[in-house]
C-alpha cells in the first residue's frame, strides 16, 4: 500500500505538470481560433471579431485564461469545439474515441502478440536463420517512419489493386448499426490497412527489447537447470526464460497502449480515418484551444494511467520486488 500511494502522488505532480503544459503548449503556436478562420477566407467586422474573441475565451489576458482552464479541468468542463460547430469538446472525442480504440488498440495488441513471440523465438535460436533474418529485418520495420508505410500501402493495396479502402471508417452509404454483419464487414474492411501500417511498424519495438532481454537471462543458472532436470526445450524456453524477460516488455505494452488515444495521427490522415488522430489535426490546423486541450488531457490521464498500472503489475509479476518492499 505504501508503494501505491508513493506512486499515485508521483503521478498526480506529472499530472499537474501535463496539465501546465497542456494549456501553454497550443497558445505558443502563432495565432488563435479567430486568427485560423480568417486565414481560411472568413469575413467578419470588427464588431464580429471582437465577440468571437470573446465566445473562445480569447479576449482575457493569459493569466486569466490559465486560472478559468485550470477550473475546467478540475470540474471535467472540456468546454466546446470552435471548429467543429461549436460541439462540446467531450461529444466530439467521445464520437472519435471507439474508432481508434479499435484500430490502434488492436494493432497495438497484435504487434506485442507477434513481437514478443517472435522475439523469444529469435533469442532461443539467436545466430540461426530466422534470428539472423527477423531481427535485422525488425530494426528496419521500426525506423521506417508510419508515413512511408501509409502511402505505400495506400498507393498498392488501395489504388493500384483495389484490394483495400482508401478513406473513412466505413462507407459513407451505410447507416451505422453495430447489429449489422453487413456493417461490420464493412468497418472491418476499411480497417485493414490502418491496421497493418501501425502493426508493421510497432512489430520490431517490441520484438528487439524482448530479443534481447531473452538473450541475457539465457545464461542464468535457472537456465541451466532447466535443461540439466531434462525439460523439453519449449517448456525452458517458456517458463523459465520468457517468463522472466517479458517483464521489461510489460513497460513498453503499457506506455504504447497509454498512447492508443492519442490515435495513429499520421496513418488516419492518410486514410481520412475518423478517429482522435485526425480530430487533434483538425483542432491543431485551427487553432481549436478547447478541442487541443481536452484531447491532450485524455492522453495524459491514460498515460499516466497505464504506466501506473504496470508499476502495478510490476510488483505482482516479481516476487523479487515483492520481497524487497517487505
């Protein structure tokens, strides 16, 4: 109990840290909501800006600005959208939120699945043919930006072949019922190929961490006497040595599921996917303080969040940790 309480007061400063930075970081980009709607040809007189400066919250020094933020975000009052027809900031990322929960959430997990899987493989038979082909090939994976992969995937299996949708989250046509298999069918499909570009991608960072922290608890003694009692090799490889090695991955698995809100900005831009990624590029574009702020917070709660909980689970999983707190 006194670790978690040590930790929740940790975390609470970082909120409050996250918070400060929330607020300054979009004002410190030049303009403001006005500002973005007559760069993109709107007319107003004078009178009419003024009030609009006024509507956004914009009009009162920024010490103001700061303190009326700061009540927000203890009464979770998100506020309303200035660009998307003034709709409250939480009714439009509560629209958005399903949409990437489903598409980053589910390559997130497939990516940790298949890397950490492949990642023991690779350690057990380090030197072998599949090590010496899938961890090179893995660190090429994880420095290729999620861009490329987008327009590659975009450009062959969406324009070229057919094979894939190029844009939305279903087709426009439906009307969405989850009660539907035709619908499903249909979000599934266009799902695809975001899917892929941010698995592809995520792939190689969890299989090289867990790579190579198989590979240096291989020649622990527990290891060795796995083997010396005549267990199979799966059942050493398992229970002796990924057991152990898959706890740094835990950290890695909870830090990425903790950015599964902040959706995968650049691939749903690429494929016009409804989801919080392409909601904050929108909110950035025109300067919608509100609409920034509220996302930005939602990640920095599950952030904190999931990193809270692998520190959690950090204890339960090592009774060595366990046995130090005592």
């Amino acid at each position: 109990m006194g670790f978690i309480l040590r930790r929740l007061v940790f975390y609470f400063g970082a909120f409050l840290v996250a918070v400060v930075i929330n607020f300054f970081l979009p004002r410190m980009m030049p303009g403001d909501p006005v500002d973005a709607m007559l760069a993109q040809g709107a007319r107003f007189t004078a009178e009419q800006i003024a009030n609009l400066r006024l509507t956004f919250g914009v009009d009162q020094p920024l010490y103001q600005q700061f303190f009326t933020y700061l009540g927000d975000v203890f009464t979770l009052e998100l506020g309303n959208s200035t660009f998307f027809s003034n709709m409250p900031v939480s009714e439009v990322l509560a629209n958005a939120f399903g949409w990437t929960l489903f598409l980053t959430g589910t390559a997130t997990i497939l990516a940790f699945m298949f890397g950490a899987t492949l990642g023991i493989v690779a350690a057990w038979y380090r030197g072998g043919k599949f090590d010496s082909i899938a961890s090179p090939l893995s660190l090429v994976l994880q420095a290729t930006p999620q861009l490329v992969f987008g327009i590659v995937v975009l450009f062959s299996l969406g324009v070229t072949w057919d094979l894939i949708p190029i844009s939305y989250a279903y087709n426009p046509e439906l009307t969405p019922d989850f009660t539907s298999w035709e619908f499903i069918q249909n979000v599934l499909l266009h799902a695809v190929g975001p899917i892929f570009c941010i698995f592809i991608v995520q792939l190689g960072g969890f299989l090289v961490p867990m790579r190579n922290n198989m590979i240096n608890l291989l020649n622990e003694d527990y290891i060795t006497m796995g083997k010396a009692k005549g267990l199979s090799n799966i059942r050493v490889m398992l229970n002796y040595g990924a057991r152990n090695a898959i706890l740094p991955s835990v950290t890695a698995l909870s830090m990425a599921l903790g950015f599964v809100v902040g959706g995968a900005l650049v691939v749903e831009v690429i494929f016009n996917y409804q989801g919080l990624g392409s909601v904050l590029y929108n909110a950035i574009i025109n300067r919608d303080y509100q609409l920034i702020q509220g996302q930005l917070l939602i990640m920095t709660v599950f952030m904190l969040a999931f990193n809270f909980l692998a520190d959690v689970l950090y204890v339960f999983l090592d009774p060595r940790l366990r046995k130090g707190g005592k």
